[in-house]
C-alpha cells in the first residue's frame, strides 16, 4: 500500500468520532492483533496554548481515537507527551495545563510525561 492521505471535515464531536472511526477502518490490519497490546498516542503538546491556536493537538480528537481504539477492544493505552518547549525545566506541566491528564482518567487510560519517563528499548 503507497502513503494515503486522510482529511475529514468534522463540524461536531459526532463528526470527529465518525471520521476516526471510518480512517481506522481503512488501517485496520494495521493495528496489533493483540488486545492487550500496549499502544501509545502521542499527540503534540508542544506549548501551554489551546489548540484553538493550531499549536496543539484537540482533546477531542484525542479522545475520538481513544474511543475507536476501544471500541476495538484495545485497553492498554497511553497518551504520551515530551515537550521540548521548556515548560517543564520551570515546573509548568502541559499535560495537565492542557486537561490531557482529566481527559485520560475519564477514558480510563493511562497518561505519561515523556519527560519523566524511565526509557525503554524498543526492538
């Protein structure tokens, strides 16, 4: 399959969820075979500004991909950020600026500072 290119005009958080949900089907044999693989969404959080701004990734857009993700039965789940903005040298945390945090105790999944994190190695 060559790159494929996806826009959806969405007018309403309806709109939002129908076009995640009709992208991840078109990507489905994409997505791990295992449930209970762990999946990490990264959205950008560069900076402490709504995504009004288009600095930001929407929340709703977020949280239509996890409602998609769990739709499809998927429950390991982290939303994930590491600005690189400086916000965090001065004790100011997006995440939570932002409401990711609220946002990934209401959908049950897990939220992570990259920033923080411990590293991993990935094969």
């Amino acid at each position: 399959m060559g790159p494929r290119l996806d826009i959806v005009k969405a007018y309403s958080i309806k709109d939002i969820v129908k076009g995640v949900g009709d992208a991840f089907g078109g990507y489905r044999d994409l997505l791990p075979s295992s449930r209970s693989a762990r999946i990490l969404i990264k959205p950008n959080m560069n900076s402490n500004m709504n995504a009004l701004t288009g600095n930001t990734t929407d929340l709703r857009l977020v949280a239509a991909v996890i409602k998609a993700l769990k739709g499809y039965g998927y429950s390991n789940i982290t939303v994930a950020e590491g600005t690189n903005s400086g916000f965090y040298r001065n004790g100011i945390s997006v995440i939570s600026r932002l409401s990711y945090d609220r946002l990934a105790r209401h959908y049950g999944v897990k939220i992570a500072d990259l920033n923080y994190s411990e590293t991993v190695s990935v094969d």
